[in-house]
C-alpha cells in the first residue's frame, strides 16, 4: 500500500520530474517573492537554529538558485550542527517548478512542486531512501516561513526543519 501512495503522491504534487523537463511559457510563475537576502531563527532537527537564506534569480531569468545555511550551538551531549543546501528551481507552465538539491549531509535530489501565489511546495528525494516536502510561503507582514519534512515509514510527514525569516 505504502508503494502506491507514494505513486500516487508524486504523481500528483511533482509530474514535471516524473514526465521530464516541460518548457516556460508565458503562463510560467515567477519565483520574484523569493528572491532576496534572508536571516532568522527556526528548529533543525530539534535544536535551536539561526537560519540565513540567500535566493537569486538567474541573469537570463531561467532559473532561480537558493542557498540555505542553518546553524545550531553545541550543548551537552550535542554538538553544533552545521548544514548548508543549495538548490536550482525552474519555473514551469502552469505553476510546475522543478529542480534539483545538493547538500552538506551528501543528499542530492531531484525536486518537483508546484508554486501559488506566493506558496512554493516542493517534494524531493527518492522513493526507495527518503521522501521529503519543502513549502514556502511569504507572508502579508515580509516574512518568510519555511518548513521541511520527511514521510514516515507510516506515510506521514514529520517536520525535521522549520523556519521564520525576514528580508535583510
């Protein structure tokens, strides 16, 4: 069952990576909201962190690029975390984006989602080790708030990631 759902699941929230790369057209979002310089604290996996989010749109606006950097302090038993991703997204018809993500961990994914207004969901990963959903949404006051989570082996999502920015 836990197969199917997946299936279903990607198929449904990121079709751009399943049936290949599609072409911008003139309908395609743009990811303009994002772009910009961003600081401000959240959770990773647990801990306290300050979060720095740097998004820059391509100089021929076929792309975007996004450099996340995530800090935690050391305590007891814990040690600081240091974790920096990097992404490039494409803007697609009809609210597609799709792109790809490279991180300090080793991880590097295929990304698909779809953007609204100014709400990016994203779904990364691979079927077989993880599979995981990135949304962001820029708020009415300039904020930014990002969540990151992983599906459980029970077809959950639970969030490993979360974070409240404002533009510097």
């Amino acid at each position: 069952m836990k197969p199917l759902l997946l299936a279903i699941l990607l198929a449904a929230n990121a079709p751009a990576v399943i049936a290949g790369t599609s072409t911008a057209t003139e309908q395609s979002p743009s990811l303009a909201w994002l772009v910009g310089e961003w600081a401000g604290s959240g959770r990773l996996f647990g801990n306290a962190s300050q979060v720095t989010l740097s998004v820059a749109a391509a100089p021929d606006g076929a792309a975007t690029s996004l450099l996340y950097r995530a800090q935690t302090k050391a305590a007891p038993g814990r040690p600081a975390i240091m974790f920096e991703g990097k992404a490039n997204y494409r803007t697609m018809a009809k609210g597609r984006v799709e792109g790809a993500w490279r991180d300090s961990s080793g991880s590097d994914y295929a990304i698909g989602g779809q953007i609204k207004g100014m709400t990016m969901t994203t779904l990364w990963g691979h079927p077989i080790r993880e599979i995981g959903r990135s949304t962001y949404v820029r708020g009415a006051d300039d904020t930014l708030t990002v969540t990151d989570a992983v599906m459980t082996t029970e077809g959950h999502w639970r969030i490993f990631a979360s974070a409240t920015y404002q533009r510097k």
